[in-house]
DNA sequence: CGCCTCCTGACCAAAGAGGTCAGGAAAGTC
DNA sequence: GACTTTCCTGACCTCTTTGGTCAGGAGGCG
C-alpha cells in the first residue's frame, strides 16, 4: 500500500517533461531538476519508453520527450508502467480471488480500493499537474483538512 | 500500490473472529476456515494483538477473540497494524515530502491518494464485512461494472 | 572522426515477502 | 502434580524487490 521511489521518480520527471512541451530534455536537467540519481533515472526512463509514454533520441541535442500530449497521459499509466497493476492482490488482481466463509465480501472492499484509487490517478493527467489544475474530485480530496494529518 | 498476502490473511482471520462473537477461537481452525498457512498466521495474529485489535488466552479452551466489537475496527486499522501506515511515499508521509519545480502539485496527488484510500478503508467495518453490508461509499465504487475489469 | 547522449546488461547490498522450525510459557484437565 | 493444549517468541530460510552503481555499446550530430 505504499507508491515507490521508482513510480514518485516517474512521475516527476515525466512531469518535467511536460513542462518542456516537446523539446527534447537531457537525462542530466531531469535529474537535476528533481533531484533523482541519474543512472537510476535513466533505466526509469527506459521502462517508460518501452511503454510507450515517452521516447527519446541520443547524441548532441538529444534528450526525451513525452510520446503523447501531456493532456493525454494520465498518473495511472507512469505508476503501471513502473510498478505494475495497481491494487493488486498477493500479486492477483482482486477480480481473480475467491474468498471464503467469513471473508466472502472481502473482494467486494478491495475492488472498490482498486477503484477509488483509480478516481485519483487515472483522472489526473500531466497537464493537470504541472498547471496545478487537478480535476475537481481530486482537489476535494486533498483539501479536506484530515487528509493532510497522519494516522 | 499492492496488497500483501500478510494484510489479506490478517482481514480474513480477523473476520472469521468477528464471526465467533467474544467466543474463542483457535488459530488451526481459522487457518482451516481461511486456507492460511499456520505457522504464519499465528505471527500475523501476535501483531494483531500487539497493535490491540485482538486478544488471546492459551491452553484448552484457549484461542483468539477481538479486543473490541466488530463495528469499531475497520480494515485500515487491521492493514495498519501488519503493513504499516497506508500509502507512504518513499517510506514517507506525503505531508512531509517537499516537491521542486513541475512536480510541486504531486503532494496533492499522493494526499488525494491516501484520503481516498481512507475513505474505503477506514469507513469499512468488521461487523459490515462479515454482514456483507459495506457502507454506501464503498459499494457504489464497487457496483461500477468497470471497476471489476483490469486495466 | 569525435563527442554527446541514450541504451543495456551486470552487479550489489539491504530489506521485505512469505514462510518454516524449535522450543518455551501459560491455562486448563485429570 | 503431571499432562495436554494452545499461544508466544525468536531464529532461520529462500526468493524477490528496492534502490541503486558500473562499465561498456550504439546511434546522432557537427
């Protein structure tokens, strides 16, 4: 239940990205600009590629740059492509398990997990972010004041 | 962003105890009821316990019950106690994590995740697991025809 | 040609996941 | 008091993941 380094990685540097609007951006500024190790950043970089949000060139004004438009490019995907299916299960997507007995309508709480977690980051997209426009559902989350209070 | 065998065992055992009703139950016939592996079980309930959510007494007759009613513990508390807290960021809380440049709204993003992660687990009950009564929040997200089909 | 930048695989240490094993300590029964 | 039952605890184990680093190769550009 907690987000990586990786996916948090992700996410900002894709952010910069969108920021850049189509010119390609060195590994080294992203790094720099968001303070991630480079080497680390680049394999990130190269999984995000291989799924096809960002892509990227080499040599002297080389750099990356996001494949789709930032209004097409949604938090979900850049966590997916780094972690994996989200809300997933003992590796299982919920949908998949059968419980038992007692615990019958357990499936019922992890789906609706899944889901709420998906009104968050498959609402988002980069645009949003880096304009600090987050879609209304989720800006009412985040403005509740307990939200902001440990547990 | 996944669930780990651990806290899936720990709300299931822990609805079978909601089931019993203050009875004591033995752990080998909730590993039964459950399918859970014993030995480990019986870690996962001693840090149920630790965390005060159940109690236990040896010998014959012996077993495992909750420390309090089925309405008043809710799955975040039982995830709480055998993961930690929910939806850290880089084993941190996303109050606490200061972003730069573009990413600067990303904190919203994580504090939205968290709260609606929250709104799930915390508004879910024991007594409403086991009922298979979930809160009307929690099964409206569940009734989506789409929140049951992977992405 | 040479430089720049991405691309890739190998490696690494520490931690976590998912268990198993062996023994000890309380609670009840005879 | 002995015995059985059941929880309690720590040690251990294997495999994978996390969060990186290192070294070198391959493609673009001037």
């Amino acid at each position: 239940m907690r987000v990586s380094a990786k996916a948090d990685y992700a996410v900002r540097a894709a952010a910069e990205l969108a920021a850049a609007d189509d010119d390609p951006v060195k590994g080294e500024k992203l790094a720099d600009a968001q303070d991630i190790p480079l080497q680390f950043l680049e394999h990130i970089l190269l999984e995000l590629k291989h799924a096809g949000i960002v892509r990227a060139r080499r040599g002297a004004k080389g750099g990356y740059w996001l494949a789709k438009p930032a209004e097409e490019v949604t938090i979900a995907d850049i966590v997916r492509a780094v972690e994996g299916p989200i809300a997933h299960v003992q590796s299982s997507p919920p949908e998949s398990i059968e419980y038992r007995g007692n615990a019958e309508h357990l499936q019922e709480v992890w789906i609706a997990v899944r889901a709420s977690l998906r009104t968050v980051l498959e609402h988002v997209t980069l645009a949003d972010l880096v304009a600090g426009q987050l879609p209304s559902e989720v800006s009412a989350l985040a403005a509740q004041p307990d939200a902001w209070v440990a547990r």
